[in-house]
C-alpha cells in the first residue's frame, strides 16, 4: 500500500536519443491513425525511416507499441506525482489531480484515442494484457495517495480507498469516453473537467445524513 506522501514511481527503460525520436512519431501515429492501421512498415513510412531500422531498436511492431504507451503511462504518471507531492490538503490535491489530468483537449484527446485501441488489443493479444494491468495499478494508486490524505483528515469519506480509486477511474475514464464522440470536443474540454471535478467531490464527501 502507498503511504500518503509517497511518491508513485514507474520503471521505465532509459531509451536513446532515437528511440525516444521513433517512440514520440510512434505515439503521434497511434493518436492520428489508430493503432490497428499501423504496420511496421507503416510506421516507418510517417517517421520517414526504414523498417529495418524500427525493428533494430524494438525488434517488432507490437513491442514498439507497448515501449510507447509504457513511455507515455511513465510521463504521465511523473507529471501527477510532481504536481501532487507535499501538497497537504486534500481539497488542494484533488484540485491539483484532476488539473494535472485535463492537460489539453489535444493531449488529451490524443491519449485516451490510443487508450480505448490498447484496451481492445489487451482483450485479444496477451503480450498487451500486462501493460493495461501496469496503468490500471499506476492510475489508480495516484488517486490513492490523494484519497487516503483525505480520509485521514476527515475530509474524505469512503470506506474502502482502493475500491474509491477504482471508482475515481471509472468516472473520469466513463468521461472521457462521452467526450470523444463529441463534435465540439475542443469546445467542451473545459466543461468536462467540471463535472469531472464535481462528481469526484460528490463521491468523496462525507455524507451528510
């Protein structure tokens, strides 16, 4: 269980210079194309290199997909933890938490697009199942840390914090996912961060009966 200041950590490898160059055309690809339209050759045909040249730095087409969502789950995992430490009060935190989240509706468009394809390659392909497992564990023990300061103080109320983070997920993915088939998505970023703020201090408010 992580303690309530301690920072949440995810191992990742140390990649070169042109492996971070291919991983970031990589994930660009993914968002604008979709991860199941992408051959190894087709994405060596956006990042302008050579097939050989993807499979001497990750060997395969899947294992270079699973590198880059390891890689972005690390930054973003990263960025909510620098933002949240030593921040004491949990009303603070979640205010931190969720503005660390709605990045952009660019960014975040982008990432949840190539979330929705990792899902249904973790359904049908075991060598992406333990990679939903690594972000399903690392998100919500981010929404743990925070949860469990809350509680502590009594500014929280829920009686179980790793089953109120999986709810937390649950809300804030159930609303990314509304927000993707919106037209006006670029629009509505703002308002969606809203009631996802609004409905995560519902859920975690103590009740008043």
């Amino acid at each position: 269980m992580t303690g309530p200041e301690t920072p949440i950590t995810l191992q990742t490898k140390r990649f070169s210079e042109p492996e971070i160059k291919i991983i970031r055309g990589t994930y660009h690809a993914m968002a604008r194309i979709g991860s199941q339209q992408l051959s190894l050759r087709r994405i060596a045909k956006e990042l302008e290199v050579s097939p050989a040249l993807l499979v001497y730095h990750f060997g395969s087409r899947d294992r270079l997909l699973i590198e880059t969502m390891h890689w972005a789950l690390a930054g973003t995992v990263r960025r909510i933890n620098r933002q949240i430490q030593g921040i004491g009060d949990p009303e603070e935190a979640l205010t931190v938490l969720i503005d660390a989240i709605f990045v952009s509706p660019k960014e975040n468009r982008d990432y949840h697009l190539i979330y929705m394809d990792l899902v249904q390659y973790a359904v049908r392909k075991e060598s992406f199942s333990d990679l939903t497992q690594l972000i399903h564990e690392h998100v919500n023990d981010s929404y743990a840390v925070v949860i469990r300061r809350g509680v502590e103080s009594g500014t929280f109320c829920v009686d179980d914090i790793d089953s109120a983070a999986r709810t937390v997920r649950a809300i804030v993915e159930g609303g990314f996912l509304q927000w993707l088939q919106e037209d006006d998505w670029m629009d509505t970023h703002e308002r969606l961060q809203r009631e996802c703020d609004s409905s995560l201090r519902s859920f975690l408010a103590p009740s008043s009966g």
